[in-house]
C-alpha cells in the first residue's frame, strides 16, 4: 500500500520530503521532526524506485543510522540492506579501507582509540624530550585535545592557545613540535587516529579523481543528520560526494551545537545555502515531543543565550505537569529522590521510557549504586567505553600485532605482559618486530621464554585460517594466566567481560572491520538494543537525537553543569547552555532537573556547598515547579517550606557574578554534613536549614 505521506507529515515536512533533486536543508529546533523528515525522506526515494544502495545516509552513531533505517523499512514493509549508513569516521575509514592505493598507506591501518593515542604521544614526548622537568608544561591528555582541536579547527596551535590558554604560549614551538612528531610517528607505524579518517579521505578525493567519480555515482543521494555538528573538514566531504548535482539534505539545529570542544562548527550548517546555491531552506516551528509547560522552560533556557536563536517552538500538547526542580541535600540524597522518582514514574512507564541524563559519566556512580540496591535494572550510554577496559585492550593487541604488525602501541601492550620485559625492552622489540629484524628478535627470544612462548603464540595465531572469534578465543586462553595474575581480585568479572567480546566478534567475518569497530563504534551498546527493563542512564552528549517520555537531569549545580572550565570562558558557557537545551528537550510528558546542595568532590575530599546552576538561576520562575527534599527524604513544595524557614537575604539571580561568591561565603561558614552519606544524621541544628543554606538559597528567589 502506498504511503500517504501528506497525512504523516505537516506541509513545511512534506515539503523537505518530496524535494528529492538539489540541495535541502532543514534547520529547525529540537523535537520539530527533522529526523522524521529524513526517515520519510528516504522511504519515499526508494519507494520511487531509487536505489536504496545509492544512498548514503550519515549520523552522528552507527545506531542512530540503523534506528533511522529501521523506521523508514517499517514504512515502506521492506528491507533497505542496501542503503549506506554511519558515521562520517566510518564511513571514510571503510572507504580508505576499500581503496587501499587511495589512501597513501602501505600495509595494514589500524585506528587508534584515545587511549592509544595517549600512548604514542607519551612517546613522541619522551622521546624529544620536551617539557622534561617544567611544571608548567602541558599534561599529555591535553595535548593530545591541543592537537586535535588544532586540526579540526584547522587553525595553528599557536592561534588556539591564544584563544584559549595564553598562558601555554610560551610553549607554543615545543607543542608544535611534539605534533609533527606525532603525525611522524602515526604515519611510520600504520596508525590512524580519529582525525586522520576524514583527512585521509578528503585527499584521497582531491588526489583522485576517479575514485571520487566512482564515490559520486555510487552515493547519488546523501543526506546528514545533526550537521550543525560537523567540522570543517566533514562539511568538505560532503561537498565533494555531493559534486555538481548537489543531491544533499542536511537537517540540523544551531541551538543544539554541542561539539565546538571538539572542532565542530556551526557555521557549516549557517553557511549550508552559500555553498549550495539554489538550497531549499525549510524551517519547522511545531514540535511534536514535548509538552507546552515543557517547551515554556526549554525556549527560557534559549533566551538567555548569547547567540539569538530564532526559535520559539510551540507544542499542540498544551496539558501537562510543568517540569520540576527538585532542590536535594546533597548529590547522595539526589540519587535516593531519582530512584523514588524513578519508582513512581515505573507505574505508568515500562523502565526503557525513563531516562537519567548528567553532564558528565562519572555523575551517575551514585545513582547506579542507588539502583543496584533497588534491583532496579540500568542501561547505561556514554562514559567509559567497554573497549576501553584494561583487559579488553590488552586481549585485543594480541589480535592486533597479528593484523597489522608495525603497529607499535599494541606490541607494547602484548609484550608488557611478559615477565621481566619492561617498557625500554618492549619498545626495543617493537622497533625490530617493525622493521623484520629477526635477528634481534631471536635473540631476545633465547633470553626470555616467556618471550619464546609469545612469539610461538602469534605465529600460531597469525596461521590461523578463523574469524575474528577464533584468534579472540585463542588470545583469550593465552592471556587468562596473566589477567588472574594481574586482577587477583576480580579476573572473573573480566573474563566474563572477555566472553561477551567473543560473542561479539562472533558477528564479523573480518578481523580489520572487527578492529576498526571496537575503536571507532560501541560494537556492544549497540548489540545490547533497548532493553525494556532498563532504565536509560546518559551522559548528554550520548543523548543527542533521542526522545524518552520521562527525563531527570542530574547535578544542576555550578561546577557541573556547567563545567568549572565552562564558567571561565564565555564561549564554553554557551555551549553548556546548549547542551542544557538538548538535556531537556529530550523530555516528552516529564521533566524533573535535581539541584543538590552539597556535591562531592574528588579532588577537594568530602562534601562541599555547591551552588545551583546559573542556568537553573536564570530561569523565569513560573516555567517550573520546585520541590525541596524534606528532613525524612521526601518532597514538599519550596513555597511551603519558605514560609517555614526564617526570611533571609536572597540573592537575585541575573546579577550573578558577585552574588555567587558572597553567597558562597555565607554558605561555606555553614556546619556541614558530619556524613557526606547522610546529611540528616549531622549532629544540632536543623539539617534542613543548613542543607538550604549550603545550595546559597536561603530565600527561594530565582
Ligand atoms: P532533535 O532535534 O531532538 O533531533 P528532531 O527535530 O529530529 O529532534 P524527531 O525526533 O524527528 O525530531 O521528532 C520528534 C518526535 O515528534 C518524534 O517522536 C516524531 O515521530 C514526532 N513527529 C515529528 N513530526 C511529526 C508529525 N508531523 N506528526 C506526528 N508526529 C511527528
Ligand atoms: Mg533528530
């Protein structure tokens, strides 16, 4: 049966969907129905007989393509396997891998994830020796982001340290340096880190021309969600996939540019109608997720941005509760009131429809405690990633010297292992293994049997005819003795997580793709699909996209959300700000932002007042409801409790600045908490006073 398409989309929908020649965009504001327009887009394409294999369809996570797939294929009551769909890193590094004469790389690549990248610039630094004993000198983390941001900006680091840590300019020659030894070292070692994909790519194409005529005639149709956050070098590859017929659609959201951090630039999707002459521009204003009184705070958190956004998305769906701000003692009771919360909300929706969103992945460590002695299943996205563990990497080199042995980083993981091999003699071995001089390898070989035993091992293993999941299950059983040896304590926990690998490299027939997703995708999030009984923990980031009818937002203090460092630059302000508009416009029927009164801080030790988020400050009172936690861990409207509490001084929200630090005076003479675990436990006085009086809001007044 034919779609009707005109009865599922409005006429501005309609409109983006049946423009299938030339260039698109959509730019429009959260829960507008962009994605819809893509998903519509698609199935009308192949229901007009265009080839679902010609079109390419590029999203920020591999499982935001397929969910976009699967919804067009329920559409349409067909299968779409044709149709090319990911990430643009995948992509480009499934492109590089098909065209290997294209890529300027002899041999096998393998992709670096972050902590390998550490690795080899901890490397390059010893090696040249920069920074040796200066304490000022950069931390190898934040170089690595230097250099990154550096090209993904495509600015000097110079010219990014001037913007943003003027400070470090005198180190700028020697961070320049440490950043062309690194590209020296990526390229002599077959390593290719997340930037390099895109970049290799766009050379690939502008070297070669056939290729990228051979590209623009597989991908006649392309279309980009979320591209207010693409990069510069992103928005280069579309253009030149795209080529004459310009048979793009772009669908984003200024407002909702969150990955500036990382080189992401919204002029891309500002500029989209410059470098696409004769784009159909379509803006949606109606928003089909959310409640009015929803939207009411959402447009609030907008208005006070720097940047005007010219949205006020409005809703049909004018009933429902205003979202809630729920003022708790401290980010431990902040975990007890979301799982009440979590418990009421679980009589009218199954647990996947619930989600918990924090800036930051460390923020749930409480909530899932909380959770766990509940019984109450989580899923959690975002944070540290399973490919990342220790154990899995360390099973993975095993897999990886065999794929591609000039890769430097995972000898030095697989021979670490050995007994007596430090890391001088690992990366002495490395560097023969590199360069095929067997000599010196046997030679090591005599001296250490447990190197002899290691090198037998990958000769066997790189023999071996299996998949990707017989040389795991192979790696697996060779390291188990050195992970008990290693993780006395919880080897069985890690190895069950080193089962759940081998089921996962169970569905690949290739150990380079195999590879190549354990870096640069969530092979096991994505395996894991939603689960019904679980409810969603998110870092917001990860929630970008996604819809739940309930959403609790945690730790809406400053410090946090927005980050310390956001509360020094204007610029990072206002993309915390943004990010506050993708958290909360995540929420269908239900919105419930927590405001603790003290938070624990690692570095600092024990309980400390915080102070609620400027954000929360700035918005107009009558767009939420606020709660407070009560003395037995419930909750009670704020107004009743004002009229209980002692009127005292308030501090008026828009004039933070000085008011943030007085207040944080006031609060910091206040007797705290005995037990950052149970704050009601402090000895004297009205906990309740002191709890209010540490969030700086005597007197309610924002
Ligand atoms: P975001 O900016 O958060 O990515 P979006 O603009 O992509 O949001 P969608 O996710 O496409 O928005 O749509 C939001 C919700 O509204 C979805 O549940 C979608 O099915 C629904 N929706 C969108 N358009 C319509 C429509 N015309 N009729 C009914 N429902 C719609
Ligand atoms: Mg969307």
């Amino acid at each position: 049966m034919p779609i009707d398409f005109a009865a599922r989309l409005n006429p501005a929908q309609l409109e983006a969907v049946t423009a299938t020649e030339g260039p698109v965009l959509v730019i429009a504001g959260a829960g507008s129905g962009k994605t819809r327009t893509l998903v519509y887009r698609l199935a009308r394409l192949v229901s007009q007989g265009v080839e679902p294999s010609s079109i390419l369809l590029l999203t920020f996570t591999r499982k935001a393509a397929a969910e976009m797939l699967a919804r067009a294929e329920r559409l349409l009551g067909m299968a779409l396997g044709g149709v090319q769909g990911g990430t643009f890193h995948a992509f480009s590094f499934a492109t590089l891998r098909r065209n290997p004469e294209a890529s300027g790389h002899a041999g096998s690549l393998t992709i670096m994830d972050r902590g390998d990248a550490e690795e080899a610039l901890s490397h390059v630094i010893a090696e040249l020796g920069a920074g040796k004993g200066d304490k000022s000198f950069p931390k190898k983390g934040f170089v690595l982001e230097l250099i990154s941001k550096s090209r993904n900006k495509e600015l000097p680091i110079p010219e990014i340290l001037s913007r943003e840590s003027y400070q470090l300019l005198p180190h700028a020659a020697a961070l320049e340096e440490i950043a062309r030894g690194f590209e020296r070292y990526k390229r002599g070692h077959g390593l290719l880190d997340y930037d390099d994909m895109l970049f290799t790519l766009e050379q690939a194409l502008t070297r070669d021309a056939a290729l990228l005529e051979r590209l623009r005639e597989r991908h006649r149709y392309l279309m980009v969600d979320e591209y207010q956050d693409t990069n510069l070098v992103q928005a280069r590859l579309v253009k030149l996939l795209a080529g004459e017929r310009g048979n793009v659609m772009a669908v984003g959201d200024d407002a909702q540019s969150i990955y500036a951090f990382r080189g992401a630039n919204v002029e891309n999707i500002l500029s989209f109608p410059r470098i696409y002459p004769g784009t159909r521009v379509v803006r949606l204003e109606q928003n089909y997720r959310s409640t009015q009184p929803i939207l009411d705070l959402t447009n609030a958190v907008l208005r006070q941005a720097k940047d005007r956004f010219d949205k006020n998305l409005f809703s049909e769906r004018l009933a429902g509760p205003k979202p809630e701000v729920v003022k708790a003692y401290s980010d431990q009771t902040q975990a007890q009131l979301a799982v009440r919360r979590i418990r009421e909300l679980r009589r009218e929706h199954l647990p996947c429809e619930i989600a918990v969103l924090f800036r930051a992945g460390y923020q749930s460590y409480a909530l899932e405690l909380a959770l766990n002695k509940e019984g109450v299943p989580f899923q959690k996205y975002g944070g540290l990633r399973f490919s990342e563990a220790a154990h899995v990497k360390d099973a993975v080199a095993f897999l990886r010297v065999v794929h591609n042995p000039r890769d430097v980083v995972a000898w030095k993981r697989v021979l670490v292992l050995v007994d007596k091999v430090g890391e001088k003699t690992a990366l002495k071995i490395a560097a023969s293994a590199r360069e095929g001089d067997f000599q010196a390898l046997d030679a090591q070989r005599r001296k250490n049997p447990g190197l002899d035993a290691l090198f037998s091992f990958l000769e066997e293993l790189r023999a071996d005819p299996g998949g990707p999941a017989s040389l795991l299950e192979r790696a697996v059983v060779f390291y188990t003795p050195t992970l008990t040896r290693l993780h006395p304590e919880d080897y069985p926990r890690r190895l069950a997580g080193l089962e759940q690998l081998s089921q996962i490299a169970a569905s690949y027939a290739h150990l380079e793709a195999f590879l190549a997703d354990l870096a640069l995708e969530n092979p096991e999030e994505e395996r894991k699909g939603v689960r019904e009984d679980a409810v969603v923990l998110s870092t917001v980031h990860s929630a970008k996209g996604l819809e739940w009818p309930a959403v609790l937002i945690l730790d809406l203090v400053d410090e946090r959300f927005p980050s310390r460092h956001a509360l020094a630059r204007p610029e990072d302000l206002e993309e915390e700000r943004r990010l506050l508009y993708v958290a909360c416009t995540r929420a269908k029927d239900s919105l419930t932002l927590y405001v603790p009164g003290t938070v624990y801080n690692r570095a600092g030790g024990g309980s400390q007042p915080a102070m609620p988020s400027l954000f929360v400050r700035e918005l107009p009172r009558e767009c939420f409801t606020e709660l407070r936690e009560t003395f037995s861990g419930g909750l009670t409207p704020a107004l009743q409790a004002q009229a209980a509490a002692e009127p005292r001084p308030s501090w008026d929200a828009p004039s933070s600045g000085g008011s943030r630090f007085a207040s944080r005076g006031v609060a910091a003479r206040q007797p705290l908490a005995a037990d950052p675990d149970d704050p009601r436990a402090e000895p004297g006085g009205s906990p309740f006073a002191s709890a209010s009086d540490a969030c700086g809001t005597g007197a309610m007044s924002y």
